[in-house]
C-alpha cells in the first residue's frame, strides 16, 4: 500500500450525494405533486412500486411508510397472531418490535461469525409448537450460504420465511434475489440506507392474494372490491407522494449506487489485504453484495471503542456503526417488557396472550456466535462519492491507529 502524503482528511460517517440533476428532477416532480393535489397514493407511488418490483424481480411491490411496518403488514397479512417468530438477536430491534406489534412473541436466535447472519443449527434447536414464522435478516448486505438449509427448515416445519432485507437492495444468491427467497420480503429506504427517500419502506413478494391483502392492510383496510369499504384490519402504513418522487430518481440510479458501493468495496478488499491484525469479511463466492456496510473483523487484542476514538480524533475518520454492537437480547427493553410485549409487574408477573404463562416473562440469553461479532467487528466508510484517495487515507489511518495502539 502507497503512504498516503497528504492533509489529515475528515471523512464522515456518512454523505448522501444528489447531483444538480437529481435535485431539478425532485423538485420538478414535487412540484408536479403539489399542483396536482394527490399528496399520497398517487401516481409516483405506484410508479415507485413498479419501478421496484422490476428491479428486485418480484412480481408485486407494495410501498410502505417504513421498513418496520413492512414487516408487521407481512406478519399480520399472513394472519400470524398469538403465535411466535424466530428473530436474530443480531439486527435492528425494529425487526422484533415488528413481531410484538403484530401481536406475536419474540424468539431470539444466534448468529454465524462467518456470515453475521442466522445460525441454522440454533433455528432447528428453538422451534416451538407455536412457532410460524422465521425472519431471516440479511446484515450487512449479505444472504448466508446457509438461506437453503434455512429454507429448508422452513418447509419441513411449515414456517413462513420472511426476509428483512433492510440492507440489502440488489443483492443476490445464485441470481436469486433479496426479497423473493421467502413469502415476501421488506426493504427500507432511510437515510442510512443503499437506496434512500428519507423514510418509507417496501414489500415484495410473488403471492398474488398476499400483495392484494397487504396492498388493503397498508391503507387502513379499504378493499377496492368492495367500493373501499374496511374488509382488514389495517392501518395508515401509506408512503407520500414526496417521498415517491424520490424513490423514483434512486431508482433511475439505482445501478450506478450500487455498482459504485461494489468498486469501493473492491478498492478496500485489496488495501486492506496489506494490513495487519485486520481482516476482511469474505463474502461467498454464489453472494453477490451491495455492500450496506463494509465489514472487517479486529484482532481480539484490540479494543474497538479505543481504535474508533483515535482514528476520529487523531486522523479525522469516523467509523460508521457496527451490524451490530448492542444485541437484541441485551436491550435494556426487556427489563419493562416481556417477549411478546406486556408490560412486567413489579412481581416480574405478567398477563399476556396465553395466560397466565407462555413463557415470554423468561429472559434470553446465551448467543455466543452472536457475541463474538458484536464485539470485534468494525465498519469502514462505505458510500458513493468516496474518492481511492479518501479510501487509501481511511486504510492507512485505520493501519496507523493499530500501530498507535500497540
């Protein structure tokens, strides 16, 4: 790797480039909403959603206002209640909100090292008789080679398998695409994201009256068939027509985003190999990743917190966040709550959807797999805009903060 002989770079967590021409086409566009007087369910959500389901070759897309209440539509549109879900404890806590909002019980499950995603060994051994659903989650970008065993779980228990594909815009597995591996998949669009409108989320899925039943649910329940009178039990889950717009000009993009996060990612996978005590996530050769997060592991000898704060404070680089550092299981949530979300007497006695007991006043606990990567896995700077030499500047400081640390 070349020394890098410049200034001391700053390099954020994170930029979201619009061009000049990005800008004139969304504001053009809301403009065009404005005067038209169709604030929401209009005609760039459904071009949004059509735009999205050829891109994800999904044969239905259903826009959502997020991610999170993409997944509670799928859960409740699947008519699961009162049952439980199996959930990684490596995710995003909205993941198991959603299975308690829909009226279901949270059960955590492991993690691989290897592919920051669900331990197909730990699905098999936590199935209970209640158990519908699985929602496999792929972090970071990444579909575990072990989805076919998943999958396979899945069938062989009559399970649902639904993906929260938050991270995970036009990634595949042996060409076969994020949001078409299970029953139906939810993606989200907020800032952090690959794909950004803000906030707002969407569902695929190639089940016909599914996309029919969450296409109501998502819109307070109103049936077309029977002149929008209420036949679900829905909710106002709607995207604006303004954040439309703007899924519309990321999809116009949308290639270029995300071959320009792989060519970052490239750059990195090839610096990185020079530097010692970190190493490179491997992703499988039959995964093809858009990279949410670049992924690297630490020596055990180091602590992350002390790297991150000398690669800020000395050499102006800032880490994004990891996938994950805090667990599901240890949030402090479950100290109020139990698993399927009742509140905890003072006695730790609860009243829940099968009292007096089904077991979710129990805390969980012991996820070692999941762990392990909590705790020694960074994420460097990953998105569009990203010069090679704001990427070599990031290497090299990462290389001279560990060496600082010694």
């Amino acid at each position: 790797m070349q020394t890098y002989r410049g200034d001391i770079m700053k390099i954020p967590i994170l930029r979201i480039p619009f061009s000049a021409a990005d800008k004139k086409f969304i504001t053009s566009k809301i403009s065009e909403v404005l005067e038209s007087g169709y604030l929401t369910m209009g005609g760039y959500t459904r071009e949004f959603e059509e735009l999205f389901a050829k891109f994800s070759g999904a044969e239905y897309a259903v826009a959502t206002s997020n991610c999170t209440s993409a997944l509670e539509i799928i859960i409740r549109a699947l008519e699961i209640e009162g049952k439980s879900i199996i959930v990684p404890t490596n995710t995003f806590l909205a993941t198991a909100l959603a299975v308690m909002h829909s009226g279901n019980k949270v059960i955590f499950a492991d993690s691989d090292p290897k592919t920051f995603c669900l331990n197909p060994n730990d699905v098999k051994n936590i199935i209970t008789e209640d158990t519908r659903a699985v929602i496999l989650v792929h972090i970071g970008g990444i579909i575990t080679p072990d989805y076919y065993e998943i999958k396979k779980i899945c069938d062989e228990n009559n399970l649902y398998l639904i993906e929260d594909c938050a991270h995970a815009h036009g990634c595949n597995i042996d060409g076969k695409q994020a949001g078409t591996l299970g029953v139906a998949g939810a993606f989200s669009f907020f800032p952090t994201k690959n794909l950004v409108t803000g906030e707002g989320g969407i569902i695929t899925t190639n089940d016909k009256e599914l996309y029919q039943k969450v296409s109501m649910m998502r819109n307070h329940g109103k049936n077309p068939g029977l002149g929008n009178k209420m036949s679900e039990f829905g909710y106002n889950y709607r995207m604006s027509e303004i954040t439309a717009v703007i899924g519309v000009q990321q999809m116009r993009k949308a290639d270029q985003i995300l071959s320009e996060r792989r060519r970052i990612a490239g750059w990195y996978d090839e610096l990185l190999a020079e530097v010692d005590n970190v190493t490179s996530l491997e992703i499988p050769n039959n995964v093809f990743s858009t990279y949410y997060k670049y992924i690297a592991y630490l020596s055990k000898k180091y602590n992350r917190t002390q790297v991150k704060h000398v690669l800020k404070e000395k050499y102006g680089v800032s880490l994004t966040g990891e996938v994950y550092a805090d667990l599901c299981h240890n949030e402090p949530i479950w100290q109020k709550y139990t698993y399927c979300g009742k509140m905890r007497n003072s006695n730790n006695s609860v009243q829940c959807f099968k009292w007096p007991s089904c077991g979710c006043e129990n805390y969980q606990d012991n996820f070692p797999g999941a762990t392990y990567l909590s705790r020694h896995h960074i994420c460097l700077p990953l998105y569009p805009g990203l010069t090679e030499a704001e990427i070599e500047y990031v290497v090299e400081s990462l290389d001279n903060a560990l060496k600082d640390l010694k």
